[in-house]
C-alpha cells in the first residue's frame, strides 16, 4: 500500500473540491414541498455532522439553490436567496467544508442584505453583518458554483491549489492559512 498521508479524511456526504457538482450553478426551486423539507433536513446532518457553520445543497450533490446554516444555535435555511444590497470591507479567515484543511484570508462586503423564501414558504429578508454576511456570500457563492479558488487572481489561484495538493490532512494536523494580501 501507497503511503496515505495526504488521503482526505471521510468527509461524509459532503462533496470536495474537483467535483464538478460544486462548479455548477444550482436551480431554482419551485415548490415547497416533502422533498425539500428532507433535503434540509439531510443538509442540517450533514452540516453538524462535520461540523460546519453553513452548507449549501450542491455540497451534498444537489444543485438546488437552498443553503442552511447555524450560528448561536439557531438552525434556520434559505430558498433561492439573493443579495440585493452590500456594503462595506470585511476581513476573514474564510473555511470550505469542500476545500476541507485550507483557510482563507478573504475581503469581502461587511454587510448584506439578504432575500429568499423560508424553509415555511414564505418571503423572507435577512440583514446580516461580519460573520453572518461572510456565511451568506459564502454559500450564495456555492450556488452559483463558485468557490474561493475563484475569488483569486491566476497567481493567487495558481499559488493557493499548490498549497491545497501538498496540504497534510492527517488529524491534528494544522490548517492552512492562505493569505492573499
Ligand atoms: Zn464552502
């Protein structure tokens, strides 16, 4: 047997980085429905089980644009969202549960403000800022099949995936951190 060092860990049901579900841009829903509650429920178990903050539905092979989340104990999800407003700079340390031992020090808007409909059906608004904003645009990226390699310039792109291949994944091993400034 080959060494195994750089083998990622199980990662569940969640999907990493070079498969083409996560470079994809996912549907919109039409129907509240059974189906869709179970899927957030599948999303909600997946998402703790890694654990996670916030997971978007292609993570787990569903292009389908609907994303959860959780942050203070508050589980809540969010059907087709888009940002209608943003504002401000906000530096963060930003982590992928599909780029799994890599974070990024990422810039982006420190405030957002948030449409979609409930996982209730209904019409929903959120005005979020820091770390809450971050996780929106963070999954909203996912639904669009964007990742962080694509925020980057080719160079910072270029640099980031040669960090990524040669990262140690063996537990209590340390993440990286990739910073782009
Ligand atoms: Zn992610």
């Amino acid at each position: 047997m080959a060494e195994q060092a750089n083998i990622p860990p199980d990662q569940g049901a969640i999907r990493v980085f070079g498969d083409p579900v996560l470079e994809q841009v996912a549907a919109r829903i039409d129907n509240v429905d059974g189906k869709l509650i179970s899927l957030a429920e599948d999303m909600f178990r997946a998402m703790y089980e890694a654990p996670g903050l916030g997971l978007a539905a292609p993570q787990i092979g569903v292009q389908r644009q609907i994303f959860v989340w959780d942050i203070d104990d508050n589980p809540q999800g969010i059907i087709n969202p888009t940002i209608v407003e943003s504002s401000g700079e906000w530096v963060y340390d930003e982590g992928c549960l599909s780029i799994p031992g890599m974070y990024v020090e990422m810039l982006r808007p420190r405030r957002v403000l948030v449409r979609g409909i409930s996982l209730d059906g209904d019409e929903v608004e959120f005005e979020a800022d820091e770390l809450l904003a971050r996780l929106f645009q963070h999954e909203i990226d996912h639904l669009n099949g964007v990742l962080m390699f694509d925020r980057m310039t080719p160079d910072q792109r270029t640099e980031a995936l040669k960090l990524y291949e040669a990262r140690d994944l063996r537990p209590n091993s340390e993440p990286i951190h990739l910073r782009l400034s």
